[in-house]
C-alpha cells in the first residue's frame, strides 16, 4: 500500500517509523535536503547518497518559472530530470509566492505575482498549484496555502479560512495516485487557531499533516508551543513534517515534540557563506583565527571533509571563493544534520532518546536565548 | 631513482612512459588539470582519481598571494594541505606575473609586479622562485622564465639571454633533492633561437624539459613546428612538458611530435562557461536547442555525468548558475581528455598511434584553421 506509514517504536511523544513511497521507503524522523531548483547546490545525487539522505524536497515555484514544469514532466518528471530515485517532496510554491516573488495580488481564487527572474506576471491557484506538481511527479506534495504573519491573530484568522478552502480544493483538484497530497495546519502561535486548522485537515482525511508558518519570526518558545498543543490533536498514525526548520536544536526539539520530517536550507546556505555547524553552534571559516588552523572542523566528525580537510584550507578555499568551499562545507553541514537524524533513530530504537537529547541540548543556550531557523 | 623517466614503447616520435616521481609513478603521455588555487575547480581529490588524474598543476604566482607559500610549507606541504597524494606539478610564477599582474617592471634580477587581488607591491626573482617552489614542495618545479611575444624576433632573442641566466640560477638556488626542476624552452616561432635555447638548458643537465611561449598567440602550423624542430634537439631519455596546451587537437599533435606531459585550463574553464568537449568540437549548453534534448552530452562517452544526466537537466543548471553545472561539466570535460590521454597510451602501445590520431584529428578542422587553445 503506497504512502502507509509504520510506527515501530516511540519514545514520549517521538517516533521511529517508516513511510512507504513509490520510490523506497523512508525512516523518520527525517531530514530533507533542499534542491531548490531541482538540484540541492553543489551536490550530485550520489554525494547525497553517500551521506544517507533519503529525501530531498524541491520547490515549485521555482522549477515552475525555470525550466517549467511541463518541460520536467516531457522529460519523464523530477526524478528522471534530476537522477535522483529516492522520495522527493514539492512544497505548493505558496511560501515563495509570498516570500520572492515582487508584486503580489492575494484573493479567495489564488494569487497573482511576478517573478524573481524576470518580472513577468503569473497567477497560481489551489488547482495550478496540484496542476504544477503532479507535472513535477515528486511522492510528497503540499497544499497550496496562505502564510501570513504569524503573530497577527486577525490576519491570521481570517487567512485560515482561504487557506483550509483552498485545502478542499487541492484534494478535489489531485489526480495521481501515487503522490501523496499533505496538509498543512496554519493558526500562527495561536492555539484557537492552530486547533481549528487541525480540526478541519483532518476532516479531509490526508496522508499527513504539516505544520506552516513556523521559523518565520516567532520565538522558539511559541515554535515549541504550537508543536505540544498539535502533538495531541494530530493523528498519531499519518506522518508529521515541520516545514522550514532545521537549525540543529530546532530538529532536537522538534522531534521530542513528535516530528517526523524537517526540511531547511540552512545547512546548504550557511555553508556558502563560509560557516560549518559543529556541536553547539557554528564556526565561520572566513574568521582569520582559522588561517593556520591544521585541524579539521571537528575532530569527531565522519564525514569525507572532516577526514581529508583542514580549516586552514578550507578557509583558503572560502577566501578564494573556490567552489571546492562550497562543496566541501555542504558536504560536512549534510553529514552533521543527517546523522544527527541517524542518532534520533537509533535512540528512539534503544529507549535512549531523553538523555540524547538532553547531552545534546546542553551544548546550546536555552530555547529562549537561541538563535533562530534560518 | 628520484624522477627516472623509462620509455617503454615509441611510436615515430611519440613515447609512451613512466616517470618516477616521490608520489608514485606517472605513466606518459599525461594531462595536469590544472589547480591554480591548490584545488581544481569543482573537483575534489577523490573525484579527479575516479577520472584517471594523476598529475595536478598549481600556481606559485597564486598560492604565494594566497593563502601563501610559507603556510602551506607550515601545514606539510601543497600536497598535504589539498589533500592531493599524487605528483604535483608547479610553474615559477613567471607566466602569471606577464599576464595576470598589473604594474610591472622587469630588469635582469627579476620582476616587481602588483597583485591582481589587492594591488600590493611584490617581487620575483628566480630564487624567490624556487624558495616559493620549495615551501610548496610540489614533485616537479619550473624555472622562472620570462614569456616574451612569440613573434617579435629582437625582443624574445633578448629575452633569452636573460632566462638563460635566471636558469642558471635556479639549478643553484634549488636545494630539496625530492623535486625535479625542469627547464623551460623559450625562443618564440624561431627556429634558431628555439635551438640555441635547447642548447643552453642542455648544458645544466635537467631531468625534463618544458616547452614554453606556445599557446599565446601563434598559429598551429607554427606551434607544431617549434615541436618539430625540438624534437631532434631534446635529449630522447628526458620528459617533455608542453605548457597551457590543452585542446583535443592540440594535445593529439604534440603527443605525434613527441610531447610527454600537457596541462591546460580549457577542461576546467570551459565547463564553467557552460561549454562541454565532444568529439571535433564543443557543444554550449546555454543553447536554445537543448532545453528539451533528453540525450546525455556524448550517448558513447562513459563518464558520470553522461551516465545520469540530460543535456536538458545540464542547460538548466547552466541557466539557473547552480554549482553542480560546474561539477558536471567540468567532470566531463576532464574524462574527455585524461580518456583521449588513456587512448593514447594504449595506441602507442599497440602501436596504432597514427591510425588513431588519423582518424581522430578527421573530425577536427586543419590546423591552420583550428580554434587556438586558451
């Protein structure tokens, strides 16, 4: 049965499970590296295999404005296009609609935007929104919805109502079976809200349920908030994905909250600008304490960068603006988010998952003094 | 023996060999891709060894800018701090300093020149040369040259009598027994002041031999004919290193007139401007014609890139500047030439050298008529 998702251990509210997919099962908790414009920069497919990624999520309003989604289904879909066979998951476009795109014109139908490219003018709809993404062929797609501002309850309000009238259409709109349509709860950090859009998601019975409009500028407190007030109301059998989030301690706490996928680019950006996440934060390699520096960025680290690299060349390589920079840094950044979620796994499956969570946790300030999600 | 060079077949002109360096043995007729800022751009060690790479080039003029040659000499060495343990191969900065510097002024010590990064004052001479060559440590190290215009008769004549002196004092200034320093073959298009500067470097009794001031203007009908008039003159039993050279073509001809060793930046910086090497010419991926082209680059070439990706898939990232344009194209173009250097060697071999550059070169214009290396 395709998109059945197993729960084979818990711990608390955290979960170990599986999700079937048309392209291989998925172990959550998960993390997704983003492929924005249907490649997750500077790394090949086999780059991301070897560092025991399973999903990688894409973005439809970009592959949409460039190369065009019709042009990725000609060629046999996402998954051909980009040589990647494992699951991939669409967001709906409506995040970037609201966050890149200039211009914009919001109402009950859809939304009209001109693009970051070119300035040319486009509308997307619930229905495009499906239309685009079943082009696409990834295995997880995502409601079109609205993300408002998410300390604005009046806005908020009044936007869950478009938002969850544009759900019913997303699923009236789906057409392939072998796509799974998610649904995302919105509410901002109102918990009225938050329960209410649960409420009406799971009337439409979906295969899973995200949360939205989070690491968008609230605390990490009200972020925490918003997962303990849904970790009750969401069906504990569909999986969970928190949209947007994966700074190291936000995946910590999200899954001790019941998470099951994350998805961010903060592990890929970052890692152009020069940074490398280590235990408790980050080091930036265009810091000149680093210049002679013959050890690698972490001691302790498996990945091929730390075994081979010094900070010293690697902070040559930043300077010189080399793409090796690039693609040695993500490559450290994916491994130290990915095995991270390995040791979620594998401390769910021992019953170990508290005290993991809470050596880790001590490395980093407390929630309220922590840096945000990128 | 440090730096044995044992020829175990010819072919008319053509060698094919082996030469011992303190990181392994080279086998002959190689490529160096090219790594200027000690890493070849796009490429990690592991991936240029999966390609057949066995000789890197880097920049002395560059590396002692930055990150500086003093360093990576702290660090253990070039080949340690890029993680590269096979032969690596330096200029003398000479080239860099007449092309890329600003404000320059050259007497018979040596060069005064501005770096092209920050326009600071700075100074070669050709023990500076070898000093900066012995903190990087590469396996071969050239002597500082100066690169006069190859066709102006009075000035490369005059020239000569000045790199001849700086020769004789790098072979004095040399002291790591574990490097072989190579003289450079200067003497513009002319016959006799290609001979008399054979002559000369002769005399010092080096264990190779560079050919250099080709690729920097002249046609191919006179390149060939410096390689021609060398080839009698150049001890039989020493390597034969033709600098910047790099095209199919060209490499083809020098392998025919008895070249060992090429490097050249074409590979490398082709790709990064969307271009891809197949056979007797190159296709730019930026093209209109192939958004919609499901066809690898080359559907008989066996590299990774070709394996997985669409020329559709590779436009595209070429369009939306991604990193991993680079990566595969630069992967391809790499494969083309270090498997036109492995067909060569097996031809030699075999002993079917000329009917494989017969056939070969068929699909490329004259030479008279050939596009010049970069």
């Amino acid at each position: 049965m395709p998109f059945q998702f197993t729960i084979t251990a818990t711990s608390g509210p955290a979960r170990l499970g599986r999700l079937d997919t048309p392209h291989g099962p998925l172990e959550t908790p998960v993390f997704a590296p983003v492929g924005t414009q249907a490649t997750v920069k500077a790394m090949r497919p086999r780059d991301l295999r070897e560092l025991g990624a399973t999903l990688v999520l894409a973005n439809t309003y970009h592959l949409y404005l460039r190369p065009g989604d019709e042009l990725i289904r000609d060629l046999g879909g996402l998954h051909r296009f980009m040589a990647w066979d494992g699951p991939i998951l669409t967001d709906s476009g409506g995040f970037q609609v609201f966050s890149l795109s200039d211009t914009r014109r919001i109402d009950d139908d859809g939304v009209t935007f001109k693009s970051h490219l070119d300035g040319s003018s486009h509308r997307f709809t619930p229905e495009r929104s499906i239309a685009i993404q079943e082009n696409l062929g990834a295995d997880i797609i995502m409601m079109f919805d609205e993300c408002p501002p998410p300390n604005e309850y009046d806005y908020v309000k009044q936007s869950l109502g478009r938002t969850h009238a544009w759900a019913e259409r997303c699923v009236a709109a789906k057409t392939r079976p072998d796509q799974a349509l998610f649904g995302i709860v919105q509410g901002g950090v109102f918990r009225d809200l938050r329960e209410q859009s649960a409420a009406f998601l799971l009337g439409l019975d979906l295969p899973g349920y995200a949360i939205g409009g989070l690491a968008v500028g609230e605390s990490k407190a009200e972020m925490h908030a918003v997962l303990e007030w849904l970790h009750p109301v969401l069906p504990a059998n569909k999986p969970r994905y928190l949209m947007g989030v994966g700074a190291p301690e936000d995946l910590v706490n999200g899954v001790l909250r019941g998470i099951d996928i994350f998805d961010c680019v903060l592990p890929t950006r970052i890692a152009r600008n020069g940074a490398a996440l280590v235990l408790g934060g980050r080091i930036n390699l265009r810091n000149a304490q680093y210049t002679a520096d013959p050890s690698p960025i972490d001691p302790t680290c498996a990945c091929p960068t730390c075994a081979h690299f010094s900070r010293a060349y690697l902070r040559h390589l930043v300077m010189a603006n080399e793409i090796l920079a690039h693609i040695l840094l993500t490559t450290h950044n994916l491994h130290f988010l990915l095995s991270l979620m390995d040791d979620f796994r594998k401390a769910i499956r021992k019953g170990t998952l508290a005290d993991f969570a809470s050596e880790f946790l001590s490395h980093y300030p407390p929630a309220e003094l922590g840096e945000h999600s990128e």
